[in-house]
C-alpha cells in the first residue's frame, strides 16, 4: 500500500478535501472544516509506514495518519470518475490529475492530521510515537528485540502482537511465525532462550516478507487495495485458519484455541504447551 501511494501521490500538492462522512474523521477531534482547512495547500512530501500504521507526510511538519480498519480502500481515481457507494473521503490535487479516494464500506477507518515530532532520528507522527519498528526497517536491531522480548513477563503471543516491541506482527503473522518456530503461543517470555526468541522474531521476518512480495503485485493498476496482499493468504498459511487440516511438517491435526476475541491456530505436536 505505501508503495502504490507513494507512486501517486507524492510531490502533489492537496487542494481541497471533501468529507463525506463524519465518521471516517472521527479520530480528528476539531472536526471536519479543520480537517479539511489544515489539509489544503499541503505538498505530499512523501508516504511512511511504521508497523501496521500509515501516513502521508506533509510540508510543515504534519501528517495525514490513514487508518484503513477491517474494511477500508485507498484509491485513486481519474476525476469525474462515478463516487464509489461507501466514498467516505475525497482528495483532490492541485494539478487536475487522479483524486486519493477512501471508500469504507463499515467506516470503521478514517484519517487524523497530527503533528510530526522527533524520535529516535525519525520523525513519526505524535500518535505512533510509541510503536517499534518493524523487521523490514533498516534501523531495526534483531539483538535489541530478542533482549527486550525476554525481558518481558508475558505470554509470547501478547509480546509479539505488542506493538511497542516490534510493530507489524497481527494475528495472522504472530500464528505462522510460532508455528515456523516451532512454539506455543502460551509460552512464558523469559523462558524463552535467546536462540528461540531470534528464531521466532526471524521467522516473523520471513512471513512479513513474504506478504509484502506477494501484496506488491496489485499496485501496478490506479487502483491501491488494502487487501492487495490476500493471494498470500489464499495460498501460503500454514495454521492460521486452517483447523482440522494436517500439519504441514508432521501431519497432526491443527487446532484452534480461543485468544483475546480472535483465534490462536497452532500444531498440537510441533508446538508443545510449557509444562
Ligand atoms: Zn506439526
């Protein structure tokens, strides 16, 4: 997503913002004419991400946070082109060319204007100031992480969907990681030896990676999907969603267990509970 919007609309300048729906800027707490006030005149200077948190970088310092939720899409569009059923957003660019459209069907997504402050040699958004950076970021320290990750006192999954620690790893990424590592999701963090925790921060590497390569193949279209990336988990899920279904390493059924409102999938015989 960030690359297919850095594509399209870095280097513009906004002209004018159209809200459609006061829900989708909800997160703004001045309101929509301040959303739509402080927005105009910007140049888009470029399209960060840090973890599952995404932004367009403005001049002077601010940004524009997306929040996509579960069901929301960027897209961008010819002008004049029919308003999508659930258009929520509408940004238009001061040189007549494709609008930035955000169409949300359950407007469980929406936008905030923040202010850029320092972190650590970054510059993030003041409301993702507190989120680590992910595998993927080249500033990214592996030993920092294994360190920090044992020195928790927690289940390993909560660690690993902490997004403080290390950011990006969902529930999906947090099941295929254990699984490839070969650990239960209960596992005590500072039980957890040096070697194993570099094994599943790895692991979780490899499976971000691997979404990301896959993602990459929507974006060559006008068309900036959140769920460009689902060919990947169509065919590449080891556990996650796949209850019943054998183990791709030694064939035991895989099962499910309740977790924080969602599931854990794991191999019953590849990732043994600590006793
Ligand atoms: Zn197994």
């Amino acid at each position: 997503m960030r690359v297919g919007l850095d594509a399209h609309v870095t280097g513009r300048t906004i002209a004018a913002v159209e809200v459609l729906h006061p829900r989708a800027i909800r997160r703004h707490l001045p309101g929509a004419s301040d959303f739509s006030a402080r927005l105009a005149g910007r140049v888009v200077s470029g399209v960060r991400r840090r973890g599952k948190y995404l932004w367009l970088e403005l001049s002077e310092e601010l940004a524009l946070i997306a929040h996509l939720g579960m069901s929301g899409q960027l897209l961008v569009q010819p002008e004049g082109a029919p308003d999508e059923k659930h258009l929520r957003v509408r940004f238009r660019f001061t040189d007549d060319g494709p609008e930035l459209r955000f169409v949300d069907q359950r407007t469980f997504g929406g936008f905030l204007v923040d202010e850029l402050v320092p972190v650590e040699e970054a510059l993030l958004p003041a409301a993702v100031s507190h989120i680590g950076r992910d595998p993927m970021d080249p500033a990214f320290s592996l030993p920092a992480a294994v360190t920090a990750l044992r020195r928790k006192r927690t289940e390993l999954k909560r660690a690993l969907l902490d997004q403080t620690l290390v950011s990006g790893i969902g529930n999906i990424y947090a099941d295929e990681a254990l699984w490839r590592a070969r650990l239960h999701w209960t596992r005590p963090t500072d039980r957890l030896s040096a070697v194993k925790a570099r094994e599943v921060l790895t692991a979780a590497t490899e499976v971000m990676r691997a979404a990301l390569g896959q993602g990459g193949t929507s974006f060559d279209a006008l068309y900036v999907n959140v769920n460009g990336q689902s060919g990947y988990f169509d065919r590449s899920l080891a556990v996650y969603g796949q209850e019943g279904l054998p183990c791709g390493r030694c064939g035991t059924a895989i099962r499910r267990e309740p977790f924080m409102n969602r599931s854990s999938f794991f191999c019953p015989r590849c990732q043994r509970r600590a006793a």
